[in-house]
C-alpha cells in the first residue's frame, strides 16, 4: 500500500503524510492490520488502542489539511506499558497494575501527543523493567522477529520488536541498566538511552530513580534524532530534569568522523563475550577509522564493579519504591480477614518472583547493620566509576563497545540463572551508573542473529554520540536489513 508494505521510517512517513501520498488514518490501519498479522508471533502488545489510534490519526490527518503538521504528527508509535497514558491500561506487565487506567500522561507523553503522534499501543517488558529477556512479564514472554526461538532482550523487549517486525514507527522505552539498548542491539534496531537529566521522567512508574531514563528505539538514527527531539527538555515535575537547552539534534546527522577520538576500553571486551561479536566489532573499528576517527585502547578500571555496585543500588531504590503497592494505595489488593493477610497476600501474588527477590536484596541492603557496609559502599564506588568516566572523556570524543557480550539467547536458556541473566548487561550498566549517555545501533550479524555496537559520551553528548552512530549507519548497510515475520 502506497510503499509502505516493508514498513516506514518517521522521516519516510513525514515525507508521504505531508505530500499526501497517504492519510494518517490509512497509515495506522496498515499498522493495526500488521498488528493483527504478527502478534500471534511475537507477542509485543499488552494493549492496542485501536479506537484511540484511529481518533487521533483522524486529528492528524485535520492538522495535516491545516498545514500544521510537525514531523510526528500522524506517525504510529508504540510505548512501553511502564510509561503513564492517560486513560489507558498502563500495566507494568505486573498483576499488581493489571488494571491501572493512569489519570494523567507521562511528560514524554503530553509531549508526543501535542506533536500529532498516534499511539497504537502499549508495550511488553519485563516486571516493572526487572529483566534482560521480556520473560518476567507477568501475561507472556515476547518473541525475537529474527528467530522466534529466541528472547528480544529486555526490558524494553515490546518496544523493540514493535519497531523490528514493523507493528509500529518507533517506540519509547525505559532504561536503568540497559533496557533500551540490550533489546535494540538483540533485535537490530536503534535504541538510545539519554544522559541522566534529559528526559523528565514525570509518568514514568518508577524501578531505580536515580538510574531510570526514558528514550526512543527506532529503524534509523535520523529517527532517533527526531524523537530526541521531541522528548527531551527541563519539566519543573521532575526534579532531577535538567534545565540544559535542546538543541536540534538532526542538525549532527553529518557523516564525517575525522579527527574524532574514540576509545575502545578493555574492560568492556569481556571474557565471555561471544567470538562472533567480537569479530564484528572488529569490523565495525575499522569502519570507523575509515570514517576518519583516531581509535585507541582505553581502561576504565573500575568497570568490572559495575555490576555488583548496579545490583545493590537499582534494588535499593526498586525496594522503596515499590513499597507504595501495599494493596491499600495502588493496584492489586487481595481482601482477607487481616491487615497482615491482606499485605501478604497483595504482594505475594501480585508481584513475580524477580520482583520479589530485588525488594528482598534492596530492603536487605538498606537495613540498619548492612546499609553502610553494602548500600553506602556501592556508592562511593559509583562515584569511583563516574569519576573514571569524566578522566577518559577528557581525552575522548566517546567510547565504543559492544552492546551486549552474546547474540539473542534461546527463551528459557536463562530464566532460572539470574546470574547469567544479570551478565547480559555488564557493558550497559556503567553508563547508568555514571548517568552518561549510550546508544546502541546495528552493527552486523552472527548466524543471523544481531549485534549492537554501544557508543558512549560525556554527559549531554548526545549530539556527539548521533554523530557517530549516523556516521556508522551511512557506511554500512545493517540497518536496512528487516526480520521477516
Ligand atoms: N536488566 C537490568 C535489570 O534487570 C536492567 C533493566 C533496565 O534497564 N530496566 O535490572
């Protein structure tokens, strides 16, 4: 239908709307009807909003008329079921929230509709963004477009196969750990988690707050550009939202590197990591040292702490925030004969079992006798790590790693070995830590299967970090490749 049958990018489809080569409301019944075609398949959906896609595609399709269309009006995206959408189901993938209809948006989400956007639906993940594979979701695991078999990463596992098996535009996700670039680099689409500060995160149900971000997936970095531009900003809501103007970030999409320094940090090559990702990183290298960029070894010797210090601090913060689901306040409430049996059994059934095992660690670890030899600790060593970060970028334009150390893994392969599963972020989880920005963007194949390359910068780099990865993207052909489902 009207070139749009492989799917469209935000900026394809800006093209054709304004042009109006197509409606919007066409638009999104090729969408919905897509939906329909591979859902059965890959499960990225807890809800589509049908009625409310198409009333606000014919909205769109009025401003269009006006000649007051912006680059996302009219454009069908997906968001990630943690992200508050005003009257509409927004679940966690947790029974706790099953049926939680916010009354309010999300910032991002106040913004995304006053720019035209039509939403087609909320997202899988894992259990309040606890996870590495979307397998913790409390309704299904969501399945890999480029092998069924296989996970799509997590948490943001529905937003980046709603972009990847082409049910959606682009999507919004969440990342504390590594949620939105794990997932993007598994499925082979875009994902950029931003600095710390960027995107309010007024609306975004809470996991680990001083880690939490909110950032685009999408099919192209030009997209990712668009959507950066659109969410980000200072919201008085949120305090820790960073009054730093925005710039227009398309304005780096400039395929040139010369002279820009990258450093590749040794840490980061892990034992472990699979050989197939490590030969196309070493493909992606020299593709970058072709592009004109001066590469160079680096050490970031706190790095291996990272995880230990991550899996302190994000179920620390994880405990007290979800201390407020008591089955009093919000959500799931199991009525019995006393106040204890009612906060048993409201928890107990209402959370899964890896929400319950990080309330169990973080309140362990805040408990008086404990706090100052683990939660204390873990601290001064994050700030070891960040601190380490801003003396590399003294000398570096950014930091290039892998994504993640394997290709998508099999669906089971790791759901009782939390270990292993927590292994998966060791090289997104000290961008987090440090509150840096990362992006992940398709960097090449092994058997099939996706590799991302992690592009790391200096707080509010992300103009830098776009650079970089559209430079990458225009000398390479990956992201064109499309899963076939
Ligand atoms: N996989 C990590 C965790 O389980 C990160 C999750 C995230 O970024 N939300 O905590």
């Amino acid at each position: 239908m009207n070139g749009i049958s492989d799917g469209v990018t935000v900026h394809e489809a800006h093209k054709l709307l304004k042009e109006k080569k197509i409606s919007s409301v066409e638009l999104t019944q090729h969408y919905l009807e897509r939906i329909k075609k591979v859902e059965p398949k890959v499960k990225a959906f807890t809800t589509v909003t049908e009625e409310l896609a198409m009333e606000r595609a014919r909205k769109a399709d009025e401003s269009i008329a006006d000649g007051k269309a912006g680059l996302l009006t009219g454009v069908p995206l997906a968001i990630k079921d943690v992200i508050c959408t005003k009257g509409v189901r927004t679940t966690c993938s947790s029974k706790m929230l099953e049926n939680f209809i916010p009354p309010y948006d999300a910032m991002v989400m106040e913004k995304l509709n006053a720019a035209g956007a039509v939403m087609v639906g909320k997202v899988n993940m894992d259990e309040f963004a606890m996870g590495s594979s979307t397998e913790n979701s409390a309704f299904f695991p969501t399945h890999n477009p480029w092998d069924l078999e296989r996970v799509p990463g997590g948490s943001s596992g529905g937003s980046a196969v709603a972009v990847a098996a082409g049910e959606a535009v682009a999507a919004l996700g969440s990342d504390t750990g590594g949620s939105i670039r794990q997932p993007a680099g598994f499925c082979s689409v875009v994902g950029f988690k931003p600095t710390y500060g960027r995107v309010s995160r007024y609306g975004l149900v809470a996991f680990a707050s001083s880690l939490d971000q909110i950032g685009p997936l999408t099919q192209d970095v030009t997209d990712c550009a668009l959507l950066m531009n659109v969410i980000s900003g200072h919201d008085k809501r949120d305090s820790t939202s960073v009054p730093e103007p925005v710039p227009d970030y398309t304005k780096s999409l400039k395929p040139d590197l010369k002279g820009m320094r990258l450093g590749i940090p040794k840490e980061y090559y892990v034992e472990g990591m699979q050989s197939g990702v490590s030969d196309v990183m070493k493909a992606a290298r020299k593709k970058l040292e072709e592009l004109g960029a001066i590469l160079e070894e680096v050490s970031l010797p706190h790095t291996p702490y990272a995880l230990a210090v991550y899996y302190i601090i994000a179920p620390s913060e994880a405990s007290a925030n979800l201390a407020r689901y008591d089955g009093v306040k919000y959500g799931y409430s199991y009525k019995g004969n006393t106040m204890w049996e009612n906060m048993e059994k409201t928890r107990g059934n209402g959370f899964g079992a890896e929400v319950k095992r990080r309330i169990m660690l973080g309140t362990y670890a805040l408990s008086a006798g404990y706090y100052d030899a683990w939660y204390l600790k873990a601290q001064k060593v994050r700030t070891l790590i960040r601190q380490e970060f801003d003396k590399v970028f003294e000398k570096y334009d950014a930091l290039i790693t892998p994504t993640s150390p394997t290709v998508p893994f099999k669906i089971g392969e790791k759901k009782d070995d939390p270990l292993a599963m927590y292994l998966s972020d060791v090289c997104t989880l000290p961008v987090n830590i440090a509150g840096v920005p990362g992006i992940s963007i398709p960097a090449g194949f092994v058997d099939d299967l996706p590799v991302g390359m992690q592009i790391i910068g200096k707080h509010f780099s992300e103009e830098t970090l776009l650079k970089v990865a559209y430079a990458y993207e225009q000398a390479t052909e990956w992201h064109k490749k499309r899963a076939e489902v």
